[in-house]
C-alpha cells in the first residue's frame, strides 16, 4: 500500500465497501455545527470581535467532551465513535498485541495526540477481539491507521512510521477535516469546566490586546504560528487581531460612501467587508467580495480571494456562514 495520505477528490474523505453488519460507518450524513474554537482571540480589551462565540481558545467551549482523547473502542461501542467523528477527526489504531510494530507506533500516536490537545482523537482496536472492525477498513496488515471524518473513512497509512512521517499525515488529515467542516475541540471530561492555562504565546497575545497594542498581539501570534503551523486558535487569533488593526480608526459611514463613488475600487471593497463583519453582518460582507471576485481578474482577484480566507479565519471555519461562502467561492474562481 501506498505511504502517502489519500482522499477523494476536492478534500471529500474517500469511501469504502459496505461494513459488516452492526458497524454503521454512514451514521453520520451531516456535520454538526461546531460551537468551540478561537471564539473573541482578537477582541479589543473586554469587546468580542462580532461575529464570533463567546469563551477562550483551548478550553474546548461547546466542543464533544470524551473520556480521554486516546481510548479503545469495541463492536459494540463503535457507532459512537463514528457519532463523535462529526465534531473532531478520530484516528483509528487498527493493533493487536502480538504485533511488535504495533508496539512501536502506539506510544508515537499517543504523544501527538497528546500534543494536538483535543484538535483530533485516538480510538485503539484490537483486531483479534474486534475483527469486523478490521474487516469494515479493509486491513490487510497491521498497524493499519485511518481516520474517520464526519462519518467517513480518510485511509492514512500502514506499518510503524517515524514521528515526523506521522506528524505530516495528522496534518493532512487536519486539512481534509477543515474543509469539510469538521474542526472541533475535544474536552476531556472533567475537565470541561476547567479554565486551562494558554500557551505562552497566546497568553502574550492576550496580554498585549489588554493593553490595547494590537501590533505586538499580531506578533505574538505570528510568532506562535511559527513554532507550530496547525495552531488553529493562533491562526484564528491573528486574523482577528489583523481585522482590528485594519478597522482601526475607520467608519462605516465613509467608507460605504468610498466604495459607492467607485465600485470597482477593491481596497474600498474590502474595508466595506473588514467593517461588516466587525459589525456581525458577515453575510453581506461575503457577497460583497464575491460579487467583486466574479468581476475582477489578476491580482484584484487574488487579493480578494486572500481576504475572504483571512475573513473565513475571523468568523470561524466551522461557522455555517462560513462552510456556504466556502463553497461560493469555489465556484467563483473555477
């Protein structure tokens, strides 16, 4: 078998045969909206950027709360697994205890999910106790790692890889479970009403936005998307940060008379937009740079599709508002 990650086409999770019966892999059709995530990373001193939910990044607000993020699942317990797919990737270890690469791999994908914090969780199977579950997957070896993405497999990979081979497919999987809108936070349970410490850098961030100095807030965060590329919340955060320092100082009533004098005028455009979404009227402000995608070409156009990602970021990939103008955009540039 191949030792690069593979999906369908466009980001979809690939499918597979039918399962055996008992094991529902099609338990989950539509995605659940999800309410956790970076929610008010970029708000000034006491105001919530709109647009955004309420609470902290990192503490898994309204995100799936589960046992432990690395757990063994059986037949009888596996449709809740594939349930719990709709809000976080879960990655299936596909072991038995007389498979010494087995051994090898299990403490590797236990650390970095460990390290993901909740962004993606671990179902271990015994094979030899749960073979339909083998047999559902199409495992001819094992280890055999997939995934399950909103209720369908994503196949990963076989054998004992090392760390950073495995590092790179959890990524991949991460990407594939963003564009289809699952991105939730997995909170372990008990520990759901706990307040967690934030990373040191995103307690930077927050301690500069307490002081009102969103530049230094902005470099925190760039900073701690520089030690670590998937840090949704830090990505989220210096979107945020980026819409307020944009905004600063502007008013809706000018620049809505600036973009009417010139329509075609795209940094006019955008400001429209960076206001309309600070103000919570993040509809219109998709339209409106879809609107302008359609009509333009060339830099104009990149420029707007780069500020509809930014605005996606602010507002959050789960949001339903932002899975619709994803697909909009889509079809806008192809």
């Amino acid at each position: 078998m191949s030792q690069q990650p593979y999906g369908a086409p466009d980001g979809q999770p690939a499918a597979t045969n039918q399962p055996p019966p008992g094991l529902d892999l099609s338990a989950v059709r539509t995605p659940r909206p999800a309410t956790g995530g970076p929610a008010g990373t970029a708000a000034a001193p006491g105001q919530p950027v709109a647009g955004t939910a309420p609470g902290q990044p990192g503490q898994g607000a309204g995100g799936p709360v589960v046992p432990s993020l690395v757990f063994d699942t059986t037949e009888a317990t596996f449709n809740s697994v594939v349930e719990l797919s709709a809000s976080v990737p879960v990655v299936v270890d596909l072991w038995a205890d007389w498979c010494q690469p087995c051994k090898q791999l299990s403490p590797i994908l236990d650390k970095l999910v460990d390290e993901y914090a909740g962004r993606i969780v671990l179902a271990k199977v015994d094979v030899d106790a749960n073979p339909q579950i083998q047999q559902l997957f199409q495992a001819q070896s094992i280890p055999t790692v997939v995934a399950i993405v909103k209720g369908q497999p994503v196949p990963l990979f076989q054998g004992a890889l090392p760390e950073p081979q495995v590092r790179q497919y959890f990524e991949e999987l991460l990407k594939v479970a963003e564009t289809n809108g699952v991105s939730g936070t997995a909170v372990v349970e008990g520990q759901a009403a706990e307040e967690q410490p934030l990373p040191p850098k995103h307690q930077e961030a927050y301690d500069a936005l307490e002081r009102g100095d969103l530049d230094a807030a902005a470099s925190a965060f760039s900073s701690a998307l520089a030690e670590a590329p998937a840090d949704a919340d830090a990505k989220a955060g210096l979107a945020q940060v980026g819409l307020l320092q944009r905004t600063r100082g502007l008013t809706l009533e000018q620049v809505r008379q600036e973009a009417a004098q010139d329509p075609t005028n795209v940094d006019a455009a955008l400001r429209v937009a960076d206001l309309d979404v600070a103000g919570g009227h993040v509809e219109d402000a998709f339209i409106r740079i879809l609107d302008l995608i359609r009509r333009s070409a060339g830099d104009d156009r990149e420029q707007l599709r780069l500020r509809m990602l930014d605005l996606f970021e602010v507002v959050g990939t789960a949001d339903p508002r932002v899975n619709k103008a994803r697909s909009a955009l889509t079809r806008a540039l192809f």
